[in-house]
C-alpha cells in the first residue's frame, strides 16, 4: 500500500500533462503530495484547468506551454519549475504526437514530426532535469511507451520508431544516470479509453473494447498512472531499466 503524502516536497513536470493519461498522472502524483508543472504545446485552457482543478483539491501545481522538441522552451520551463517550487525530481514524458499514415503515404517530415516530440523530447527533458534531480539527490525518469511496436500495427512506423527508441533511450539512463540515484524506466500502456483526435486512427476511441484484450476491456488512464506514481514514489526506487506494460494482458511483455 502507497504511503500517504509519500511524493511530498518533491517536483514532477508532465508532458502533455492536460488531459487523458497525462492528466491522471499530474492528478495521481499531486494527490500524494508533488508540486505539479501541467505542460502543455498549444493548449493554455486545457493545461490551465488540469493545474486549476489539482489546486481545488488542495495540491501545488501550475500550467505552462512548452513545446518539447525545442531546448529553449523546456529549459525556460524548468527554470521556472525551479523558481516557482524549488526544483526538479520527477520527469513525465507522456508528450506524443499520433498519426496514422501508411508507410509508402509517409513523408520525411511527417516522420521527423512525429520523433522530434516523443523521443527528441525525452532527451531534451533529461537534458534540463537530470542536473536539477542531481543537485537534489536523485529522482527519476519516465517515458510514456506504448504496445503497438511490440504487439504489431499498420500506418505507425514512425510513431513505433519513437516508443521504441524511448525505451532504449530509457535504458541507457538508467545505465549512466544510476550513480546519481535517478531511475529511469518505461510504463507501455494498451488500448486505454481516452478521448483522442482523428488523426490517431485506430479502434481506440472512447467506449470502444478491444476483443483482443484478456481483461475483456480497455483500460483506464488512472491505472496508468498508478503504475507511474509506483514507480516514482519511494516504493519504487529499486526498478529501473524497464518496460513494464499495463494492458489487460493483450500484449505478455517480454
């Protein structure tokens, strides 16, 4: 069982913190005590109200838009992350971008688009936080992975190329990034009942069940982030390197 305010005095920036997963982990996170940065790229009202609405139950948290894939932008946030709570612990990479697009309709852009969020910014966000967590005696990483670059999918070779290259880039901090007391690992969700633009296809709308899950449904953002907020909090500080997956059993991790 989780220790009550076991996440207190310590700092999480969310990517992508303003609605779905993200959200629930900003929530899940602050509810156990952690001052919040609600990170948004183009969203200030969604953003704003995800910061509004953990302050209304009591918590610290506060909006700001940052693209991740631009070093400037994320390092002026966690300068302000820093002056507004003292500093960083927890780094939440849940930023991606979701397209479905058959390979030969594929463009080079759409490809840089794509890994310039979800990977480029997973480096982008250590790069600014890993000194702040080091001034602080440690913390930890998380990337937000997924299941179709294990399980299989069509018209997402970009985005299977991004999760993919986070998790190694995950596993490589956890290499180097040990001594510094900071664990970094990946939480790989299945087909989760969020709300989602068309543009990210697929039969993962909400309400929608996937007969190919065990469990018999989708799952739900809050148990994702109950997955993270374990491994972030005190009771998780001997697993790094890792992929766990949360999927009802549609994928067996391996």
């Amino acid at each position: 069982m989780a220790e009550a305010n076991a996440l207190a005095g310590k700092v999480a920036i969310v990517t992508g913190g303003g609605k779905n997963i993200g959200k629930a982990i900003a929530e899940a996170l602050a509810r156990d005590g952690a001052a919040i940065v609600v990170n948004g790229r183009g969203d200030r009202a969604i953003a704003e109200e995800t910061a509004r609405e953990i302050r209304a139950a009591g918590g610290r948290a506060m909006p700001y838009l940052a693209d991740v894939s631009k070093p400037d932008a994320v390092a002026a946030m966690v300068d302000a992350a820093v002056r507004e709570f003292g500093g960083v612990d927890i780094a939440i990479n849940n930023a991606g971008l979701r397209r479905q697009t058959p390979f030969l309709q594929m463009n080079l852009e759409e490809w840089h688009e794509i890994l310039s969020v979800a990977l480029d910014g997973a480096f982008i966000l250590a790069k600014a936080t890993v000194p702040e967590m080091i001034k602080r005696g440690g913390g930890s990483l998380i990337g937000l992975s997924g299941v179709s670059h294990h399980a299989g999918s069509v018209g997402r070779v970009h985005v299977n190329a991004s999760k993919a290259g986070l998790e190694g880039l995950m596993r490589g901090f956890a290499m180097e990034l040990a001594p510094h007391n900071i664990t970094a690992n990946c939480v790989a969700p299945g087909s989760i009942d969020t709300v989602r633009g068309p543009s990210a296809g697929g039969a993962h709308g909400r309400g929608s069940i996937s007969r190919d899950i065990p469990l018999g449904r989708q799952g739900r953002p809050e148990e994702i982030a109950a997955m993270v907020r374990f491994l972030v909090g005190p009771e998780g500080r001997y697993v790094t390197g890792q992929t766990i997956h949360v999927n009802g059993g549609m994928f067996f991790g391996k």
